[in-house]
C-alpha cells in the first residue's frame, strides 16, 4: 500500500471571464487538488496543482497565459486561500511522536 495519490481539497469559480479557447463569457472553474504520498496509514503531501476549465466549452487546464489578469489575481487568491488539510500531515506527526519517544527513552 505504497503509491501517490491524488485528492482534490477545494474548489472554486472565476465568474464571468472570457474564455481564450471558445471566445466566450464563462465561468472559469477552478480546483485544488494535492498530490500525497501514502504509506499504509501514513500520509505525507507532496505538492499543490490547481487545475481551471471552462465551463462552456469544458476545456480543462487552462493556462495561465490564456487568463486575464483580473482572473489570474483570482486564481492566486483562490489558491493562497487553500490551506492543506491537517490530517494529511499524519505521516509527519506520528514520525515526529515516535521520534521524540524513542529520544526520551535513550536518555533515561
């Protein structure tokens, strides 16, 4: 039970930008999602994506240099606002908690 998986942690919209595929006004729908590695139990995050589509013409991963800059200022907010759950910390913590233990223990 080794691998990495892929979650999304949140979700949001761009309302009313201009799509640069279709040409049209759309909303622009916006997810985060992390990349972790799992190690039975344990999980440990690697890193952030944040993926955008159109809602009309459903293109998905639009690039930055196909948003506005209005909708790019959103984007980064969106994605600053995000925080990484604390239970996908776990690996770190109980690694920190058993690292601590066994320090204790060598010292008496």
């Amino acid at each position: 039970m080794i691998g990495t998986v892929e979650r999304k942690i949140s979700h949001g919209v761009i309302k009313d930008e201009k799509c640069k595929v279709c040409n049209e006004n759309a909303n622009l729908l916006v997810d985060v999602y992390i990349k972790i590695l799992a190690i039975r139990i344990f999980v440990f995050p690697l890193e952030k994506r944040t993926s955008v589509s159109c809602a009309k013409c459903k293109k998905a991963n639009l690039k930055s240099y196909e948003l506005s800059s209005t909708a790019k200022n959103k984007l980064f907010k969106i994605d600053e606002e995000t925080k990484t759950p604390v239970k996908f910390y776990s690996g770190y913590i109980v690694i920190t908690i058993l690292l601590f233990l066994w320090m204790f223990s060598k010292l008496k």
